[in-house]
C-alpha cells in the first residue's frame, strides 16, 4: 500500500513538472519571438519573461532569464528550481531554451 501511495505521488509530480516546463517553454518562446523584432528593449523583455514565469509556473524559485539578440538570431533561456505541491523527494531542476532568427524588415 504505502509503495503504490509513493508510485502514485511521484507519477503525479512529474506529470506536474511536464506541465510547468510546457508552460515556461510557450512563455520563453513568446518572450524570444518578441526580442527578435528590431528595436525591441532587451531589459524590458527579461522583465515580463521573468513576472511571467512567476506567474504561470506556481513553486518557481531561483529563476534566472537570459535574453539576447545577435546578428543573426535572437536566444531566450530560463532556468529555475521548481517545487511540487505535496511531498518533496527532490526539486526539479528546468531549463529551456528559445532560438529565433532576427526580423528584417522587407
């Protein structure tokens, strides 16, 4: 009884945590597809990846967001410490990365 409790929790937590790196990836790929566009201010965008991950992505501790924008393309990461509801065995550990070329205008 009490191993298929443990099994249960454990299946459920890391349904969880498909669920937050799922949506921390739309919000990093939005947040990318934006630094693409000419003119775009980088420190603006770092700062709605970062409430926006605080927000969609509840347990998110120790965020890092990194926007940048090249010559030939524009990289979003976030990386965070995620931590289930319930029981804790170990945090999660998420990274996700964004590349998108650069607008050009026609």
């Amino acid at each position: 009884m009490a191993a298929t409790f443990l099994l249960l929790t454990a299946l459920v937590q890391l349904a969880a945590a498909m669920t937050a790196r799922s949506a921390a990836d739309a919000a990093v790929a939005a947040a990318t597809r934006r630094a693409a566009l000419p003119g775009t201010d980088l420190v603006v965008e770092t700062a709605k990846l970062t409430a926006a991950i605080a927000a969609i992505v509840p347990g998110a501790e120790n965020v890092t967001v990194s926007l940048e924008a090249s010559g030939q393309a524009a990289r979003g990461r976030v990386r965070f410490h995620w931590v289930p509801p319930g029981p804790v065995f170990a945090p999660f550990v998420i990274v996700v990365d964004a590349e998108v070329p650069i607008a050009v205008a026609p």
